[in-house]
C-alpha cells in the first residue's frame, strides 16, 4: 500500500531554515511505517500523550519530529520538526 506524507507549513519553513532535505523526512516516516507493520527497523520512535495525544515521536539525534498516522486512509501528517527543546511547545 502507497503511503501518502503531508508536512505543516512549520515543518517546511523549519526544514528550508535549517538545509535539512524533505527526503530525509520522509524517510524516516516510512521507516516508521514498516515498524508498525511488523519489520524489525532500529528506529526511535514513542507515542505522546497529554496535547500530543494520539501522536507519535520520532527521534533522530537532537531532531524531533512528530507525526500522525491515518492507518486506514495510509496517511501521514508530520506536525513539528525541531529540535529537541523546543519540538513539543
């Protein structure tokens, strides 16, 4: 099944601030994806609770990016990119 993978305005703007390709992203989305379908993947990724309720985290180093999946529609909106302080404000 093709997933399909939306950014927010804030997740562009972040990713065009600080020269961090789209691809790169997205990788990491579909990374998720396949783990959640079962692969063994080495991918640090956490559900949120509180505001970000029904989200998920992924980290990559300082990089945060947040992210909610539509399993039945094979959907993706990634929310926040940031950096590790300021990715859940």
């Amino acid at each position: 099944m093709e997933w399909r993978v939306e950014l927010s305005s804030s997740a562009e703007k972040f990713l065009a601030k600080n020269h961090i390709p789209r691809e790169e992203i997205f990788d990491l989305v579909a990374r998720a994806v396949r783990y959640f379908s079962g692969e063994d993947i080495n991918i640090n990724i956490g559900k949120l609770s509180g505001a970000w309720e029904g989200f998920y985290r992924i980290r990559k180093g300082k990089l945060r990016i947040i992210v909610g999946f539509d399993f039945h529609s094979a959907f993706a909106r990634v929310e926040v990119v940031d950096w590790r302080g300021s990715a859940y404000k």
